[in-house]
C-alpha cells in the first residue's frame, strides 16, 4: 500500500486532534506511528493517554516550552533542528506506518527550520510510510508537494469570550 503526505493547516481547532485520530485508528489496525511535536515541550493529555494504552504509537517532543507568545529563543531553535535530524532517521528507516510531524508548519513559521529543509527530509520516507504534518500557516512549496491538505477553518471559538483552555479538551 502508498502511503501519501497529508497536511492539517488552518487557524482551526483539531489539527493535532486530527493526526491523532489518524494514529488511533492506524494502531487498531495493526500499524505503529511514531508522533513528532515540534514547538510543543509540555505534558498534553494525549501523550499521557498514548504512553498508558497504546504501545504501538511513539511520541516524542521537540519543544522546550510554548514559546508562541514569545519569541523563539536559540534553545528553541536548537531542539527543534535537533528533532527535525531525528525524525529524518526515522523517516528513512521504515519502521513506522505513519509518521506526524505536529506543528512542523509552525516550526517553518518561526524559522526553526526552513520548508526546503522539511521536504528533503519527507523525500526520504519509504513508499508504504504515511506521513501527516500539522500546523497553521503552511507554506505554499508545502502544499504542493503534499497530497492530500485540509484546512481547518475557524467559524467560532469561545476563546474569544474568555475561556481558557481545558485539561482533558484542548491539552
């Protein structure tokens, strides 16, 4: 089976909640993944939830903090051109099913690494290996070289009358 590249962008809510439905349907299948967050170093709900129930989906955190609001400082930069060498061994090996690159597009966003940097690393994934790469702001080159893209389109969010994110919802 050809695994395609896919992308979840948009200033929507449920791109990385869509490539983990992704991943939990690949591991009732049979498949292992592997989950790359890049920008994201803080203790989500989900990574709780993938390391207690299913063996099969790895997930590994490239990110220090939640710089977002800040500007991404040298230590910032470093992990995430740490991770993105990482995640091309992995890519190249073959030993995942389906990869996700969450946050990659906002990685590219704030110059951690560039577009180019990311498709020479996607070039290098073996022909079954899936490979989902979430994050606002996707860049045009990203685009085209992907096969499948979704926008995730923001109509109304009650972040806008004040309330804050939820353990269990939104991390």
């Amino acid at each position: 089976m050809k695994g395609f590249i896919q992308i979840y962008t948009g200033n929507g809510k449920g791109k990385t909640t869509a490539a983990f439905g992704l991943t939990l349907r690949a591991a009732g299948a049979g498949k292992k993944s592997f989950i790359a967050q890049f920008v994201k170093g803080m203790p989500y709900s989900e990574i709780a939830a993938v390391n207690k129930y299913l063996p099969d989906i790895t997930i590994k955190q490239y990110g220090l903090d939640c710089f977002i609001v800040n500007k991404p400082t040298e230590k910032d930069i470093e992990a995430a051109r740490n991770g993105l060498t990482e995640v091309a061994h992995i890519i190249a090996s073959g030993n995942y099913d389906v990869i996700v690159l969450d946050e990659a597009c906002i990685a590219i966003y704030y110059n951690l690494f560039s577009v180019e940097e990311l498709i020479d690393v996607i070039k290098q994934k073996q022909e079954p290996t899936e490979i989902i790469i979430t994050g606002r702001y996707a860049p045009k080159e990203l685009i085209e070289f992907a096969d499948l893209v979704t926008e995730m389109k923001e109509v109304k969010h009650y972040y806008s009358s004040g309330v804050e994110a939820r353990k269990g919802i939104e991390f």
